[in-house]
C-alpha cells in the first residue's frame, strides 16, 4: 500500500469516522507525523505545524498534492478539530494559552497516538491500539452515541417511537405528525413521512396501494403524507427548511405523480417559522395551505373560495 493508504487504514484503526478516514485526512496525518512515501512509521515524529504553511504545504512538497488555498478551513473545521478530540493531535501544544483567532495556531501529533503509531506493522500495533482506545476512546463510537442521543423522536398515534436524525427539517417533520394532524387532520393516518438519513423511515404500502399510489416512486412523495378515511382526504405536506414549498411546478409533478389516487388532496407547505416562511411566499401556489410551527393553532389558506379542503 501507498503511505497515504497505510494512513487512512491507522485512521480507521484508531476509531475515527468514516469521514475522517478520507483522502485529507490521511495526507493530514502524514503531516503530523512528518512522514514521507519512503518513511517508515516508526521515524515518525512531532512537530508542530500550521495549517496552511505547515500540512499543507508539506502535503504539496512530499506529495505532489496541492489543495485551493479555501481548503485550510476544510482541514481545520472537518479534520483538525476531530484529531483533537480523538487524542490524535494537540492544538497549541508549544504556546496553550494563544487566542483563539492567533495566526500562530498549530497543532501536533500527540504523544500517546505516536507511540501507537511507531508500532504500525509490527506485532505490537495490535495491542497498541487496544491501549490507546482504552485511554482515548473512540470518537467514532461517542459520535454515534451523541448524534442518537440528538435524534428527533416521533411519536404516532399507537404509542411507537420513530427516531429522525437531527436536523431542522425534522423537527419540522415531527411538528406535522404530532401538532398539525392533530388539530386538522384529527383521526387520520399517518401513510409516508421520510428522513433526511432513512427515506423509506415509516411507509403504510399497502394503505398507500389501496388508494392508488404507486408506492415504487414513493421518493416522489412530499415529506409528510397523512390520510383522513373517513373524508378520502389526502394531506400531501412538504417540510420546507432548505427546498422549496408547495410550488405551481411542484403541484402539476405530483398531481401527475398521484393521477391514479381519487382522494381529496390538500397541499401544505410547512415552515419552523415566519422567517423562512416569509423566504418563499412567492413560490407558494394558490389555493394550498401553509402551516408555520412556531403558531401551530394557526393556519394560512392561499386565496381561493374554502378553508382546508381539496383543490
């Protein structure tokens, strides 16, 4: 292997995540241990470097890997500041005290993650590692411990828990089921709502069937959709956090998309607050409804002769 390879394979040895295993990383780390192609791991050694006159260019100078200027903040923000918190490198180890904004900053390969390192190919990396991660840890473990514990919970109307990722955009999801449907969609069900991670989170596929929605497209679908029985109404609710809301354009897509469905359809465009409401008001169709998470018992009908009903 290719020392850049050997490299993202010590990554992921050591625990790191997925995203920290990547190209970049691998080139940081040969950085901070002022290892070259022709190096062996056990000539690693400290020195402190900066970010732009220190990894990167040492990255460009032993491996012909030039990076835009712009990329300092990448190696920073997406690397650096994972290595930190993994035990992997010390940030102003030769001046702690330095601002934090210092042009001075820089960072070294920390004393524990070298001596794990110098043993890489050898038989004692093995045991190495085992040292290092019970003294450090894994970041890629309390990652994934700390983004469960930020999940968004839903709960539906039999009791069951859906966990969402975290997230705006699901939180505004949540809102729909738990705020929205009870107010004005009272006795419904639940038939899709989707995750920014898992789209396919909750699916009713043989309701979504029943009433003629080809549900081998379901990516077509808005966010939320909720169905009355008693009414054959369809709510077909899109979450607008970054993407648009219920568009003129988005409407004709799924009028044809759910040409098969008879039910009543009812679009609402759902929004965390006025503000990001107030972004998209020009794109918003007539007769649709917007609901706004921040006032839950309000909602806003879009011209037209009713209040809540199909088009």
């Amino acid at each position: 292997m290719s020392k850049i390879q050997e490299a993202q394979v010590i990554l992921k040895e050591l625990g790191l995540p997925d995203a920290q295993q990547n190209e970049i990383s691998g080139y940081t780390l040969l950085a901070l241990c002022n290892i070259t192609e022709k190096d062996k791991w056990n000539k690693a050694s400290k020195k402190s470097h900066g970010v732009s006159k220190g990894i990167m260019s040492f990255i460009f100078k032993n491996y012909n890997k030039e990076y835009a200027p712009n990329t300092r903040e990448t190696v920073r923000r997406q690397v650096l500041h994972q290595f930190v918190q993994a035990g992997i490198a010390d940030y102003n180890p030769d001046i702690p005290d330095l601002p934090v904004n210092s042009p001075r900053a820089h960072y070294a390969i920390s004393e524990i993650a070298l001596e794990t390192i110098h043993t890489y190919k050898t038989k004692a990396w093995k045991k190495a590692v085992e040292n290092f991660k019970s003294q450090i840890g894994e970041l890629k473990e309390k990652y994934s411990k700390d983004r469960q514990m930020s999940r968004v919970p839903l709960k539906l109307a039999d009791g069951k828990v859906l966990l969402l990722s975290p997230g705006k955009h699901n939180e505004v999801q949540a809102a729909i089921v738990e705020e929205f449907a009870s107010r004005f969609a009272q006795g419904s069900i639940l038939l899709y709502v989707g995750d920014t991670e898992n789209k396919d989170l909750h699916v009713e596929k043989e309701k979504l069937e029943s009433i003629g929605i080809p549900i081998t497209e379901h990516s077509k679908l808005p966010d939320v959709v909720i169905y009355d029985e008693s009414k054959d109404w369809l709510y077909l609710i899109e979450a607008v956090t970054s993407h648009g809301p219920m568009s003129p354009k988005r409407i004709f897509e799924l009028e044809d998309f759910l040409k098969d469905c008879k039910a009543g359809k009812i679009y609402v465009s759902a929004f965390p607050d006025f503000a990001e409401f107030k972004k998209h008001t020009n794109d918003i169709a007539w007769d649709t409804e917007v609901w706004i998470m921040d006032f839950p018992e309000h909602m806003i009908h879009f011209n037209g002769d009713r209040f809540l009903g199909p088009r």
